[in-house]
C-alpha cells in the first residue's frame, strides 16, 4: 500500500450491511466515525486512553474536520484506515491526518484531515497540552510536507 505518510498507525475496518446507504455504498458520515475510532486507537497505543484524559483533565478536541471522499467503498471491501500526527505548535495544538485505503487494489478512497486543540475538560476551554501529552503525542508527530 501507497502511505502518504511512514509508519501509520493502521485500523483495520470494512463496511457492513448498516453502513450501507440508499446508493449501495458506504455512507459518509461512516467514514467520519472510523475516523474516529482510529484516532482513539493512535492515542490508547501511544499510552493516553480516555481514563488519562479524565485524570489529566486535558482533552485534545476536534475544532475543525474535514474529508475527502474520493472514491465508493461497498459491502464487505477489506479496508485499512491509516492515521498520522503531523503538526504540531507543541503548546495546544495538533494535526491529525487520515487515509482509508481499499486493500484489493490499493487505492485511496478517502483523506481526511482534524484540527485538534487541547481542552480543558472540566470547562471546555482552550489550555496548554501536560507535559504527559507532549510525552506521548510530540514524538509521533510526522514531517508534513
């Protein structure tokens, strides 16, 4: 498989008969929700799960998402949704990137890309990464070129 970025951390998904809309294909907001539940799996691997995030009382939260849907995924199709971290200000922000390639024939059918910023569960407001998310976040984060 083609990466647009080394060493993703790779979630593997494939549509089922729920995730099929009206057009027989996936529906998109089925890709924002693998979106989501590979970028859960990134940070529970690199050691912050959502009871760190509790304690810690930090949260990186999505402040802007957008994707490209480039091609129909259907029934079945083995995929491989692979994410990056690539950028950060190393104080409050982040990017995350998302590619979900079809096995069978390796191409790209989706990119997506989240503005992340860090959070302040308890309020809500913007604060300073801790230094555990510098920890375990700022070492991951790849070149974006």
């Amino acid at each position: 498989m083609h990466w647009d970025f080394p060493q993703p951390h790779i979630y593997p998904v494939a549509p089922q008969v729920a995730d099929i809309d009206g057009l027989d294909h996936t529906n998109n907001a089925v890709y924002v929700r693998w979106c989501e539940q590979a970028g859960w799996s990134h940070s529970e691997a690199l050691g912050l799960d959502l009871a760190a995030y509790r304690r810690l009382d930090r949260a990186m939260a999505i402040a802007k998402a957008e994707y490209d849907y480039l091609l129909p995924t259907s029934l079945g199709d083995d995929l491989r949704l692979g994410t990056w971290l690539c950028g950060t200000d190393g104080k409050m922000t982040m990017e995350r990137r998302f590619q979900l390639v079809r096995v069978s024939d390796g191409a790209t059918v989706m990119r997506g890309r989240w503005q992340l910023v860090c959070i302040e569960i308890g309020s809500g407001k913007p604060r300073r990464m801790p230094p555990e998310f510098c920890d375990a976040y700022l070492p991951a984060v790849v070149a974006n070129s």
